[in-house]
C-alpha cells in the first residue's frame, strides 16, 4: 500500500526524469537512500528526497565525482560544505580556463611551425601532452588548499586571543626594507594575505609550495602586478637557489612533515650569515579536545595517522634545530579557542589527514547532533603552538 506523501521509484525517477536504474544506483552508492522500506522491499522517497536529488544532479553537472557527493554534506543546516565545495569547483574551472588557453596556444603555435617549416617540432608536441595531462593533479592539489582553509576558518572565528595567528606570526618575522625572503610550504598564502598592507615596498618575497594547485590559488589572491612577490614551485628538501640569498626563511607547520635535518641543512645553506629561520610548531596539548571528542565518538576514528608534534614539536624542536643554527628560541602564541556551534568544528574535523571520514560520513547525522549537544554551554579548545627563532652564526 501506497503511503500519503511518497512516490514510488519509478514516480520518483520519473519526476527527476532519469531512469529508476540511476535511482536504485544512488541507493546502492549510499548516495541517495529511501525514506521508507516496506517490509516487502519496496522503496519509497519523498519530497526531501527529492530536493537532495536534484541537490545530486546540479553537482554532478558541475562536475563533482560520485565519491566527492557522497563526501558532501548536503543539507541547509550545513551551507558552508557546499559552499566550500563550490569554491573548489570554482577554483578547478579557473585553471581549466587558463589550461585551455594554453593549449589552444599552443596547437596554434605548432599548426604556425608546420605550415612555415613543413616539419614538426616534436618539443611543442610533448609540452601539448602534457598541459592536456595536467588537469589530473589540478583536484587534490586544491582539496589540500580547501582542508587547509577549513582549519584556519575554525580558528579566525573563535580564538580568543584577538589579534589572530597570521598577524602575530607576522610581528614575529620584522620585515625590513631591502630584505630577501622565502617561504617554504606557503600553502594558501594567508600570511601575506593578511598582512598585505604591512609589507615594507622595498622587499622581495619568494612564496614556495610543493603543490602547484596551490601555488596558483595563493598567485590569484595576491596578483600577478605586484611586484615584491614571487613564486615557485619546489620540495623543500632541495631549495634551487645560491648560497647565502636570503635574508629570512619561515616555515609555518612544515618540518613536521619532512626530513628535518636534510631541510635544516638547505635553509642554513641558502640564508645570509646571521640570517634567521622562523618555524612553527604544536606543542603536545595542542587541539587536544578535538582528539577527545572524536575518540568519544567512535574509538577507531585517529584523526592523523602520526602525531606530528613528535617529530618536531615544542618540546624536541630546540633539540633538532639547534646543530644547524648558532641560536635557537621559542615563543608561545597565547591562545585557545571558545566554539559555541558545532559546524566549524565539524569541518575541521573532516579536514584532517586521518581515517575520520571512513567512519563519520555514513554516521554523519548522529555525529552532527554529538557535537551539538558538546557545544551547547561552549566548548573549551587548549591551543599549544609558536615558533623556534633560529639565527644562522
């Protein structure tokens, strides 16, 4: 028997006008599942689902994967994943425009060289290859980007110390006219960005990333015109300049990714005599309750799978940077961070480099009301990071 208010599968495929094979798919995929089972195994959806359906169809057109919809939370309660989503979709057809270009230059230039020389060049042919093969590194280069913006926008929104991370880390790097700097790991650019205004005229910057995608996002932020940045892409690991070029190196929450000693080494070769190195790191309390809360949750959720502040952190950082640099500091960023709604949280949490997301996606729903219920009366997050100055002798 027919329930009021539901459609059947094939009303409901054929209202959305695609086939019930695509819906039963959906269903399969846990991409799209009924609102109602009958106990004889037939389906039923409703309008709800249907507004999710359509939701589906317009991310697929924008050409999101399956996977990625399913890791997209969709609903109106949770604006700022699609909003998200939708700005790295954005970002992706930007490059695709530009990839596009390049192309189309590129076919002209050789159709140009054909027709003069009556020969191909087979360079231009191999550099056609590959812009057409770039768009497939384009995705993960700026989901890295979008995770790390998840994580700065928890902590812009709620720490308590007002001045914010970027600015106060700023203050700690005391740019002077004439000084040549580099910054290693720059991701998403946001200590520039943020201090833009601040930025002495005479000065030349050099912003570096291993990722290329988001190398680019960070170039479109600051623009091409201005004249005291540059940028490159490259492993910190093997820094492709002179000795002694630079001023300053910061490395904001880098090392604790890399070989430390072969980065140390690379820095303290390229920096000037008495140059200085700016690195940041966590100390053992750092986000503490976020481990706490998820373990609460669902013990088997780990949400990095090595605790980075083990290998460099505040407690051992002194210890590994001190036998390349002749003077070696820490200084605390006073902070902690009071969240009183559980979307940012949340957010951060599916950032992560962990296994959370194999646990969490299907269970989204009582994960979403856990955390609302943890941040009722505020929720008390302990902030445990700051940097090593280092000065090369």
């Amino acid at each position: 028997m027919k329930l009021p208010g539901y459609y059947t599968s094939g009303e409901f495929a054929k209202m959305a006008n695609i086939s019930v094979r695509t819906v039963r798919f959906y269903d399969k995929q846990n991409i799209l599942k009924p609102s109602y089972v009958s106990p004889s195994g037939s389906r039923f959806y409703t309008d709800r689902d249907f507004a999710r359906l359509q939701q589906i169809l317009l991310l697929k057109y924008l050409g999101f994967s399956l996977d990625d919809i399913k890791e997209m939370t969709i609903n109106d309660a949770d604006y700022h994943f699609m909003l998200n989503s939708l700005n790295l979709q954005q970002k992706l057809i930007k490059d695709r425009i530009e990839q596009l270009q390049m192309v189309e230059k590129a076919i002209q230039d050789t159709t140009e060289e054909i027709r003069t020389n009556h020969a191909v060049n087979w360079s231009h042919m191999l550099n056609l290859i590959h812009l057409t093969n770039m768009e497939k590194s384009m995705k993960s280069q700026y989901q890295n980007s979008s995770n790390i913006s998840a994580r700065i926008h928890l902590h812009n929104l709620y720490s308590e110390n007002k001045q914010g991370w970027f600015p106060w880390l700023f203050e700690q790097c005391q740019l002077q006219k004439n000084m040549n700097v580099l910054e290693i790991g720059c991701g998403n650019g946001a200590l520039w960005k943020e201090n833009l205004s601040l930025i002495p005229e005479e000065i030349s910057i050099t912003l570096s990333d291993i990722s290329r995608g988001m190398l680019r996002d960070t170039q479109r932020e600051i623009g091409t015109k201005d004249s005291r940045f540059s940028f490159r892409a490259f492993d910190c690991h093997k820094i492709p300049y002179p000795d002694q070029q630079f001023d300053l190196v910061i490395a904001n929450h880098v090392l604790f990714y890399c070989d430390i000693p072969q980065v140390c080494r690379e820095v303290s070769r390229v920096l000037k005599p008495q140059g200085h190195f700016l690195c940041s790191a966590y100390g053992t309390q750092h986000m503490i309750e976020i481990s706490r809360l998820v373990q609460e949750f669902d013990s088997r959720i780990i949400l990095s799978a090595e605790k980075l502040y083990e290998k460099f952190g505040k407690e051992n950082g002194a210890e590994l940077l001190s036998p390349y640099f002749h003077i070696v500091q820490w200084k605390l960023y006073e902070d902690s961070l009071f969240v009183d709604t559980p979307e940012p949280i949340i957010e951060y949490i599916l950032s992560c480099h962990g296994n959370q997301n194999q646990y969490l996606l299907d269970r989204y729903k009582e994960f979403r009301s856990y955390v609302a219920k943890k941040t009722t009366a505020g929720f008390h997050i302990t902030k445990e990071a700051g940097v090593f100055l280092c000065q090369k002798s």
